[in-house]
C-alpha cells in the first residue's frame, strides 16, 4: 500500500544523488542525497532523533529489525482497518479520515523540524497529480474493493504493485529494458494472481468488481511512481516536506469530492472510527517516518523487503480477526505472486572480472 508511494517518492529524488555521482560532484545536497548515505538529510535526522545512547553501529545493529517489524504489522493490518472503517462509514469518508490524519502527522513533524513545504508552482502540480495516483484514486478503490472482497483477498492484490510498475516502466521509462528474469517474473506473478482468483473454476465465488477495482488501485501506485519518477527527480526538498505536501493535496481532493457522493455520517461508531484514526495516523503517517528512516538507515533495498510481508500480515489478521474464508488457492496464489514480484525486482548477479 503506503511502501509504493514511499518507494516512488524516494527512488525519484534518489536519481539527483545518481546524477551528482556521475558528474563527478563528491557530495550532492542533503535535500537530494540518496536515502542511504551519510549526509545528514533531515528525514533522516526526523526519524532517528529519538534515538540515544550507544554507537550509530550498534542502534544500527539492534534498532532497525523492530523498526522493520512494526512497519510490516502497521501496513499489514492497514488492509483490515479499511474493512472495520467501511462497517460505519462509506468508502470515501475512510479514505478521507485515513490522508487527513496522516497528513496531520507529518505536518506536525514538518513543523516539529522546522521545515517548510515546497515553495515552487511546478513542484505543487506535479505533487497534485501524484496525490491523486499514489494516494486519493489508490485509497479510495481499495476502500470501494473491500465493500465486496475480503481484507485477505485486498492484501495479496496490493502485492502486484511491482509487477504493475515493471510493465509500465518498459513502456514509459527508456531506461529500463525488460530483460529474461524480469519477463519472467511478470509471468509468474500474474500466474499467482490467476491462482488467487480460482481461474480454473471460473473465477467461482470472487467478485470481479471488488478485485478488479483492488487491482486498479495497486495500477494506480505503478503509474504514480512512473509520474514521479519523471517529472520530480531532483527536486530540491526533504521527503518529509514533499510527503506532507503530497498528502495534504490529497486530503483537499477528497475533501472536495467526498461531499458529492456521500452524505454525512448519522453516527460516528468507535470500533470505526478508531480504525479510521489508526489507518490515517499510524498506516499512513508514522509508517511514512517509519520507512524513511529504514531507507536513511538500511538502505532502499532491504528496506522495501516489507513489500513481502504486508500479504502475510494481511491474510493472518483478516482470518484470525475478521473470520475471513481462506481457501487453498489463496496463500499458494500469494506466494506465486510475491515470487514474481521479487523476481521482477532483483538483478543479476556481476561477475568478478
């Protein structure tokens, strides 16, 4: 869910940091600088001021695997707090609680750290297209998809992001040519998401609507991270500042959309509206800070490895809590999809000359 868009945001400004190396500059500003490296860029002092006492080896060492696991439990059990937010409210209302509390956070965070939001025009309407497709159209489908399908069913096709992102970036990026292992995992994922779906049986027993809008939402995260990708490498902002920003135009969308096809609640139910809360302030804003600081601290590659927990999570805690149906096709469809994912994303070993 969230990893896409932090995925996008960080692998567009990291393409500065690229460029600053080729062109032989020793050290590209903080702002711009590659998630992993050592300048002190303030997303990384954002999430790693609380630490203290020790060696930066040793918080390094036994801080970030809890990091890594409670992110892992916070995106997966996004997928089940959309489903409790849907029983109270409509589809649009949870959306619009779920950004309007995470922008609220890493506004308080931007604030906290004394930062600003971007300044130029150009940067404003590129972020309001990428708001749209990594946060409001992406949000509000799986809202809609879980109206009808299972939280289980929701979280195996949000793993698909990649394999979406691999198939358009061949198309929009000319930088990236499929090679053998990358086609191949394109093949093998949506293998596995034909084995979720039961195609054997004739898609018996799914709701092609609700799977199909979960699979537009994860659609939409590919085509956001293509977006960002080309037209905001190199800007000169933290991503705190341009996350805030990004979902602050996404809460102003919603907030203009939501009154024209919702009425407003008649009641305001706890169970609901806590899952709600949860969703926005903890699965789309700290998870936000949480991430940028496994990027800053452990890199983008081992960071992005939650991308194969967050079905695992999801399907545990829909079963276990929701009492959701789990046939046999669906874990096995899962791990069929998340090896293609994997395989789409990994790259062939150098050899030594």
């Amino acid at each position: 869910m969230c990893y896409a868009v932090v995925r996008s945001i960080v692998e567009a400004m990291s393409i500065a940091t690229r460029a600053a190396a080729d062109s032989g500059n020793a050290e590209p500003p903080a702002s711009a600088a590659a998630p992993h490296s050592s300048s002190t860029s303030s997303i990384t002092a954002a999430t790693t001021s609380g630490d203290t006492g020790g060696s930066p080896a040793r918080r390094r060492a036994y801080g970030w695997p809890l990091r890594f696991a409670v992110l892992s439990l916070i995106w997966g059990f996004s997928f089940l707090f959309i489903k409790v937010g849907t029983n109270g409210f409509a589809p649009l209302q949870v959306t619009l609680g779920r950004v309007g509390f995470g922008a609220a956070v890493l506004l308080a965070m931007l604030a906290l750290k004394r930062q600003r939001l971007p300044r130029s025009a150009r940067t404003w309407a590129h972020l309001t297209v990428a708001a749209f497709f990594l946060n409001a159209l992406p949000f509000s489908l799986f809202a809609y998809a879980e109206l009808t399908i299972p939280s289980t069913l929701a979280g195996i096709c949000n793993a698909t992001s990649p394999l979406w992102g691999m198939l358009l970036s061949v198309v929009a990026l000319s930088e990236d040519r499929p090679t053998r292992r990358r086609v191949a995992g394109l093949g093998i994922g949506f293998l596995g998401v034909l084995t979720v779906l039961g195609a054997w049986q004739g898609f018996a027993g799914t709701d092609l609507a609700g799977t199909a809008m979960a699979l537009g939402a994860s659609l939409s995260y590919a085509v956001g991270w293509i977006y960002v990708r080309r037209t905001l490498a190199g800007v000169q902002h933290s991503h705190l500042s341009m996350s805030g920003a990004q979902l602050l135009l996404a809460t102003l969308q919603l907030a203009v959309v939501t009154p024209l096809f919702t009425s407003l609640p008649t009641s305001y139910p706890v169970i609901p509206l806590l899952s709600v809360v949860a969703l926005g302030a903890l699965g789309t804003g700290f998870a936000f800070l949480l991430q940028y600081g496994l990027v800053a601290e452990i890199g983008p590659t081992t960071a992005q490895m939650v991308t194969y927990f967050i079905p695992v999570i999801a399907t545990t805690a829909g079963v276990a809590l929701l009492n959701e149906q789990l046939s046999w096709n669906t874990p096995v469809g899962a791990v069929i999809v998340l090896a293609g994912a994997a395989l789409t994303q990994s790259k062939p070993r150098r050899t030594k000359p």
